[in-house]
C-alpha cells in the first residue's frame, strides 16, 4: 500500500510454526533441558555463504580465527549430531537431505573441562524458500555497481533473508518493465516518485541473489494504473467507479506525482493485458515471483457498466488465473489490514502477507497470525509489514521496542 512523503521503520518478520513431540517416544538423552545453556562469548565471527541451502547441498562454513581446543558442534532442535576439531578457517559440511530441517552451529571451546561458545550461525535446509520466509526489501535500484549489490546481498545473507521485495522498481503499474521499439527492454527508467532505476542494477540484484539462494519478487499492484497514454493499450471500462455512471474513477492519491487507478482485478481485459506485461518482465529479467499489492477495503465501487464489484473475490479470481498464467512462478498478496485475507489464503498464494496499520497493539499482531493461520488451514506461515513508531519516524529505531515486536511475532 503506498504512503507518499512519510518515511517509516518497517519490520518484515514471518512467523514460523513450532512443532512438539512426545518425549515418551524419542531419546531424550542428548538433548539439553530447558534452561541450560552455556557461556558464550561471540570471539569468532562465524559466516555461512549462502542465505538457505537445498537439500544434500554443501554448506561453506569461515571464521576470522582459529582458536585451540575448540571444536564445531552441530545440532538439531539441541541435539548434538556430530562434533569436530575446528582446524581452519574454512570448512564445508553436508547436512542431512531430510527437507524444511534447521540446525545451529556452534564453535565451542573447552578450558580445562568448561565449555564456552565463540560463535554460532543457523542453518536453513529448504527447497522452498515460502516455507519459511524471511523476508526483506529493496527500494533502490539507481547505479549500483556489483561490489556494492554484493555488499547489500552479503549483508541481507548475514540475516538469513531468503526472499526479497523490489519495491517501486517498476516505471508504470500497468507497464513495469519499458520496452523500446525493438521489443528490449530499456536501459533505464524512473519511477513514479521520479527515482532513476537502471535495468542492469535490477538485474544484477536478481542474477548475483541466486547465487546465494536468495530469491527475488518484483513489487506491483495487481489492480493499478499510474498515468496511462494513448498507444499502451489501456482502456477505461477496465476501472473501478464510485458511481454507477462511470464518471468517478476510484483512485489513489499520490499528490504532486498523480493519481493511481484502480482496475477490477476480476475483469478478463485487464488480466489479460496486465498477464502480457507481465510476461514481459518473466521474459527479461530472472524474478521468482510477484509480489502483489492492494490498497485495502475501497468501500462500495462499480465497473463500468455499472454493476458492482467485489474486489475480495476479484482478488481470489485474479489469483488464481496468474497462477494458471505462470504456474512455475511465487506469488504473495499484500492483505492490507486484513482485507479479503479470507479470499486471498484460499487461491495459489505460496506465504501469507499482512501489512498491519490500524490493529497496533502487540495482541493484534498475535491475533493476525492466528487468523491467517486458521484462514490457511495451517498451510502458510505470515509476514507482517508492521510499521514501528509510525508518527515517530525521524532518527534511529526504537531497538528494545523493534525486539520486543519480534519476540511477540515469533512467539506465534
């Protein structure tokens, strides 16, 4: 959902399901009993090369040191699996194939029979990052040079981010990507708030976060129009009115930058032409998916021909003909506040997606995750686009309050 002029914090944390056993039914031994834990003093910085790793895929381990009598202990839900000798900076080590497994690695020292732990890292083995998404943002695509994506990439891979929102990439909702007369794309654009975007800079971000398993979801609404002209091909009758008479368009209002318009997500024209367009963008640039966006309940509203429309189950037919479009492609919708989250859980969605604005008490937060879980049937785990301290944007964030958010959301 756009907001203009205002800056916010934003946190983008998916919650993940915890899953218990019965203890009467597995070896309890080698596990650690809640509340032990060890000293640890973070004296090695420990690094992984990748953000998630496939199953059998092997995992590139470094550490800025060497320390003696320490060794590399790894472990699953506390259980110690195997233990070695740290001799060098640099490691491999192949995880179990079992699929959606995460395990934790410890360097540990031992003083004369105490143990200390110098450093830690978590691994996810996933083949598909949607299960647990940990999700993250771009916003600036203007001349970034590879050593500088590769910083941004590396950073985002230090945070186990595997999955990332180009946000207002795009130079039109109704024409993402901008093609010159000979059908290629063009070498640069700007945005709708007049930011440069450089193809290669895009690119370069997708190409170079594969290679750390990081995907990458194009940002765009599934129902908007932002100053259409003559020649694309757009038309009228695919809006959304405020009247019965066509003569209200429902827009958004973006200020000095214009006006965006509001389509019928279940009109057959518009997804027609929004699905070429977007076969364009799958056709030049290597993005996993589509990250949709909505603008929340727009209140009673008509096509042109003066019926109304219901944009929540516009929503789910939209869906579920993208999915049918790009069967091989990921895709989320932004529920704003809710909004048609009911519609939205049950077409193709592959995660759960909640920008969170009027429920701002740490209960709501709880209580969004328990919906769309009950609304996916246990299926999706959720993001949550919560905005910290919204009215209180300028400076640093609030990090006791940004954690204490945290802990809530990962509690469910």
């Amino acid at each position: 959902m756009k907001k203009v002029i205002k800056i916010c914090s934003i946190i983008l944390v998916s919650s993940m399901f915890v899953l218990s056993c019965n203890e009467d039914t597995i070896d309890m031994s080698n596990y650690q009993e809640a509340g032990q834990s060890l000293p640890f003093q973070e004296a090695l910085q420990l690094k992984k090369d990748k953000a998630k790793y496939n199953p059998s895929e092997d995992i590139t381990f470094t550490v800025n040191a060497v320390h003696p009598n320490t060794s590399i202990r790894y472990k699953y839900l506390g259980k110690t699996l195997s233990e070695v000798p740290l001799s060098s900076t640099s490691w491999t080590w192949t995880p179990p194939s079992d699929d959606f497994k995460g395990y934790m690695v410890e360097l540990v020292k031992n003083t004369n029979g105490d143990e200390t732990i110098l450093g830690t890292v978590a691994i996810d083995v996933s083949s598909d990052w949607t299960k647990f998404p940990r999700y993250g943002f771009l916003s600036k695509f203007g001349s970034v040079n590879s050593s500088q994506r590769s910083k941004v990439l590396d950073n985002l891979k230090n945070h186990h981010i595997n999955g990332i929102q180009y946000y207002d990439w795009q130079a039109k909702h109704h024409i993402p990507l901008p093609l010159d007369t000979f059908g290629n794309p063009e070498s640069s654009w700007v945005d709708l708030f007049n930011n440069d975007v450089n193809f290669e800079t895009v690119k370069g971000y997708i190409d170079e976060g594969h290679q750390l398993n990081i995907d990458s979801m194009f940002y765009n609404l599934l129902f908007g129009a932002w100053n259409p002209e003559a020649g694309e091909g757009f038309s009228n009758q695919w809006l959304i009115y405020n009247d019965q008479f066509h003569n209200a368009i429902n827009k958004h209002d973006l200020g000095d930058f214009g006006d965006i318009l509001l389509t019928n997500p279940a009109n057959q024209g518009w997804q027609n032409y929004i699905f070429n367009k977007t076969t364009d963008v799958y056709n030049n640039l290597d993005f996993d998916g589509w990250h949709l966006d909505q603008l929340g309940n727009r209140g009673a509203v008509y096509d042109y021909n003066g019926n109304g429309v219901n944009l929540e189950n516009g929503y789910n037919s939209f869906l579920t003909k993208l999915y049918d479009q790009f069967p091989d492609k990921k895709m989320a919708l932004n529920a704003v506040d809710q909004f048609g989250q009911n519609k939205i859980l049950n077409s193709p969605v592959n995660f759960a997606y909640t920008e969170v604005w009027t429920r701002e008490q740490y209960g709501d937060l709880a209580q969004v995750i328990l919906e769309n879980n009950q609304m996916s049937n246990n299926q999706l785990n959720t993001v949550l686009a919560a905005y910290m301290n919204y009215e209180s944007n300028g400076g640093a964030f609030n990090t006791p309050s940004v954690l204490l958010t945290d802990a809530v959301i990962f509690a469910f």
